[in-house]
C-alpha cells in the first residue's frame, strides 16, 4: 500500500459509508420543505444550512452522495461489461471480429464523447438510469483496448495451452482464465472511470439534463447554488468540494493502484 | 513519408464512413421526430401537415434511403440547414470553429507550458515530496469540476475583485479599439476560459511526461551519458527530454475530443459564442441537422487532429513509419 493509494481510499471509503448511512445520520427528510427557514446560512440546526426551499442541504448532500456515486458505480459497471467482452472477443478470436470491434473502437473514440452523452440524454428523457446507461455506452473503449492487448498476450501462455489440451471451451477459457488475468490494468481504469462518470452526472445535472430535481444529485444540488450563488454561498461551496474531493479520491486509488501494479 | 501520409489518408475513409453511421443513428434510432417540436408547440397542426413537414424533410423515406441521402450531401459539405433559424449549418459552424478551436490551442499551449516542466521535475526527483505534490496538484486540477471552477473564479476575480470581464469574447465597444486594444481586449475575455479548460487538462500531460521520463532515465544511453561524467542538467535536458517528449505529441491528438467536448460546459458559462455553446442550444432546441453537423464535425476535427499528431510524430522518429 503508497500512500496515494490510502489517501483516495480514505476518501472513497468515507464518502461510501456517509451515503450507505444516510437516512440514519440525516437529521431532516432531505424533501421536506420548510418556507420559514429559506436559505438560512450554516447554523446549529442545520449545519451545512439550508436552499431556496428551505430544505437542510446537509441531508441533501447525503441522498445526493447516494445518486452520484450510484450513478458513478453503475455506470462504470455497464462500461466495463461492455469493455470486457468486446475486448476479449477481438483479443481472443483475433481476425475479422478484432478488426470489426477495434475499428469501433477507434470511431468511438473520435467523438467527443460529451457531445455524444449530451445529444442522447437530451433526445431521449433525462432520467438517472438513462444517465448511467448513456455514461456507460460511451466510456467502454478504454478498457476493451486493455483487455483486448492483455489478452492478446496471455492466450500464447503455456496454461491456456494446456486448457486447450484438456479440451476446454472457449467460453470457458475466456471467462474463466483469461479475464480473470487480464483484470489488473483494467481495475486502474475502472477506478478512473469512476470518477470520470461522477465529473459527467454532476456536469449534466447542472446543466438541468441530469439528475432531475427534487431527487438530489451534486450536479443538481450546484446548479439551484449557481441562482443564488450572490446570496447564499454554502450552495455552491459544499457541493463543489463534495465533487472535488471525491474524484479526487477515485483518482488517487486510481494512480496508486497503477503504480503498485507497476512495481510488481 | 508520402507513402505514409497516403496510406493513412485511406484508412481515413472506414473512420470517416462509421463516424456518419453512429451520427445518424444516434439522432434517427431515438424516439421522437425531429418534427415532432415544430409541431408539437402548435395545436393547429394537422395530421397532414405533419406529414408534409416530414416529406419535406425527407422523413417518409426508409432509413436507408434517407441515411444515403444524407451521406451524399455530407460528401459536398452540404450539411443541410438549421431548423431554428433556416441559416445553413455549415455557415453556423464555420463561425463558431475559430472561436472554440482558438481557445482549445491556447488552452494547449499553456498546458504544455505548465505541464511539461512539471513532469519533468517530478521524475527527476520521483518519489520525494515535491512529486508527491505535483501528484495531487494536477490531480486536483483534473478533480475540480469546470463548471464549478467557473463559476467560483467568475464570482471572485470577475465580480468581486472586478479584473476581468465575465462573458463574451469581446467588449460591447469593441469596434472602437485601436487593434492593440482588441487583442487586449479579446485577451482579457478569454483569460479565464482558457485558464479553467488548461487546469483540468493538466494532469494527463504531465503525469504521461512524468512516466515517460521515469522511463527514459532508467535506459541505457542515459546510464553511458552519466558514466562519461555529462552533468545532470545535460543529462535531463539533452539527452533524456528529447525522448521522453516524443510521445506527448500522440497524446496531444488523443485529448481533443475531451477538449472540445468540455467546451460546452465553460461555453455556456463565460457565454462565448463557440461550438460547444452552439452544440448546447441546437441540442435544446432539437435542431436536428445542426446536432448532426456538430457531432460530424467534432469527430472529423478529431481524426484530423490525430493524423496531424502522427504526421509529426513519424517526421521526428523514423521508426514508426518502417512499422507495419
């Protein structure tokens, strides 16, 4: 373990178990309004204070750590499924499949990719699982290229020589055995992934085809702070540096999981 | 070199042709008719109407027909004309390119200015402190969301301490300067787009200088340079920069598509007038043709951008070119 690697897996950790814990440690219903204490600065009662509703952005904030990570999380599982198993098609099969799948790939990646989020999410309803499925769909190309040069490499190893031998299927040995061992760089850019799609959800939702209020998501949380922003600054600064601090903390796992892949 | 400039020229082409699959799939598989706004906000619109407005558009047509339609104009730059305001999109995009490719090159070179020398520094003396915190500097700057970072420098050097101008590219008196103060003027407008979109941008060069460098200082020719008594700064900035700073140019051409996608965001915020803010509105307004035009556009700008970034690449080091 460096310590780039404990520093953003503190982060991580805390910012998890604060949205697991939510309802438990959130002092108000993070929807309940309440229109005598509109927009009152951080206090005893509402420590983070609270926005134009009167709603206790502290609560708020922990529903709203719960939408963003989730959507951070799923979205990168979706990536990665896709990755994965077009990565290791094209590695494993090579020929005309790899040639297909890799020259998708490099289309792909020639868009810039918000755009392309952008204009889907916008066509079709701005919903949080249309967010994470669209988020997912357009970030996978990275890891099919690692998986698919591990891969590439690996099926030449005498043990899958010998899975051959005792007659395994390829489905078997793909999923079984080579995956498993390609997994390492790709745990790295699942880790940045992470904090790519949180940058991505809070991005959207702020600019209002994200997360859709009342649900609170960071993103959206920021853009009601950006109306106010002259007159209530708790709105804008603790979202932001709840953002902030936990790409921060994706990335840093991220790179410390590298460098320690490195070493060994 | 020529033959190599051809040959990837040509392997533009499948690039090129699934860049216009994806676009027209992206707008046509969703649900909803792009005539669907114009009639939707309008009771008055009749059953045949509709109709007529999506022969007019050609939407009556199979996808195919319509795809290959759309495909040969593409081919003559025809990239049809703008819903909202009838102008032609190419004429709309053409405007708005200089701007947001202007910002993306300054934004560039000050990441290169910045981040080059950071990366440098940090591997010769990898490990120590002040690697540690370049580490978490770039990463803090690749961590910041940019709409927030705006929006906090606009409040802050903008309104409060009033230095710089907040929106815009240019002053409202602009066409009184003298041609210094334009550029001034422009300058002054542009400083903190530039400065939000560099920041961000910053870890990926200098954390790939950083890793090249490490790399490059453990190499043989390096080990010989040190045995023959050369002085550390030699060694660094003679022998080891130049090859560690060959790959970045790849690097360069991979970070367009970020770049030019994250315009949207300061776009909108600072409100310059570039493609990304333009991008913004057609796809609020559902301005199909525009979206598409965008969308082809940026991607081509895109495999440009990498091509050139090759060209150059193969120009300095000639073994690429004897690959393949």
């Amino acid at each position: 373990m460096n310590k780039l690697m404990v520093f953003g897996a503190g982060i991580v950790i805390f910012f998890a178990i604060a949205a697991i814990l939510a309802p438990v440690v959130t002092p108000y219903d993070p929807g309940k309004i309440d229109i005598d204490n509109i927009l009152t600065a951080p206090s005893r009662e509402h420590i983070l204070g609270t926005d134009s509703l009167g709603r206790d952005l502290f609560s708020r904030m922990l529903y709203g750590a719960r939408v963003s990570l989730l959507v951070g999380l799923i979205a990168v599982g979706i990536s990665a499924i896709i990755g994965v198993s077009l990565g290791a098609i094209a590695g494993y099969y090579g020929g005309f499949a790899d040639v297909l799948i890799m020259r998708f790939v490099d289309i792909m990646l020639c868009f810039p990719t918000f755009f392309l989020i952008l204009a889907v999410i916008a066509l079709l309803e701005p919903s949080i699982v249309n967010i994470m499925i669209i988020i997912g769909a357009t970030s996978w190309m990275g890891v099919a290229r690692l998986i698919r040069a591990e891969i590439l490499s690996l099926k030449e190893r005498d043990f899958i020589y010998a899975e051959h031998a005792i007659g395994a299927g390829d489905f078997r040995i793909i999923t079984r055995h080579l995956i498993p061992n390609a997994m390492a760089p790709v745990l790295v850019s699942i880790t940045l992934g992470v904090a790519a799609a949180i940058l991505v959800e809070s991005s959207l939702s702020f600019l209002g085809i994200g997360v859709q209020p009342p649900m609170p998501s960071w993103g959206n949380i920021l853009s009601e702070g950006k109306s106010v922003m002259g007159a209530a600054w708790w709105m804008m600064l603790f979202p932001g540096t709840a953002i902030f601090i936990t790409v921060l903390g994706y990335n840093l796992l991220g790179e410390g999981i590298r460098e320690k892949l490195l070493k060994s | 070199m020529i033959k190599y400039i051809l040959r990837r020229l040509i392997g533009l082409v499948p690039l090129l042709l699934g860049i216009s699959i994806i676009t027209f799939a992206v707008i046509h598989l969703a649900p909803g008719k792009p005539t669907d706004l114009e009639a939707q906000f309008n009771p008055k619109v009749s059953l045949e109407a509709r109709e007529r407005l999506n022969h007019i558009y050609g939407l009556d047509k199979p996808l195919h027909i319509q795809y290959i339609d759309w495909l040969k104009r593409l081919s003559r730059f025809d990239f049809g004309i703008s819903f909202t305001d009838s102008r032609p999109v190419i004429a709309k995009i053409a405007e708005r390119i200089p701007i947001t490719l202007g910002i993306n090159l300054a934004s560039i070179i000050l990441i290169l200015l910045i981040g080059i020398p950071i990366g440098v520094s940090s591997a010769v003396k990898e490990k120590s402190f002040y690697d540690r915190s370049m580490t978490v500097f770039v990463f803090a700057g690749f961590a910041i969301p940019t709409f927030w970072l705006s929006l906090i420098l606009m409040d802050i050097v903008g309104v409060r301490w009033g230095l710089l101008p907040v929106s815009g590219i240019k002053s409202l008196d602009f066409d009184k300067f003298t041609s210094v103060e334009k550029i001034i003027d422009i300058v002054r407008h542009l400083a903190l787009p530039v400065f939000v979109s560099a920041f961000g941008g910053l870890a990926g060069i200098s954390r790939y200088m950083r890793s090249n460098m490490v790399h490059v200082l453990k190499q043989d020719y390096i080990r010989t340079a040190r045995a023959k008594g050369l002085s550390e700064r030699d060694i660094v900035y003679k022998h080891a920069l130049k090859n560690a700073l060959l790959p970045v140019v790849t690097i360069l051409g991979l970070s367009i598509p970020g770049l030019i996608g994250g315009s949207v965001i300061f776009e909108s915020i600072f409100s310059i007038p570039g493609m990304g803010r333009l991008f913004y509105e057609s796809v609020m307004s559902r301005d199909y043709p525009v979206i598409m035009g965008v969308l082809v556009i940026g991607a081509g700008l895109t495999l440009l951008g990498n091509l050139l970034a090759d060209i150059s690449y193969a120009a300095v080091d000639p073994r690429i070119k004897l690959e393949n």
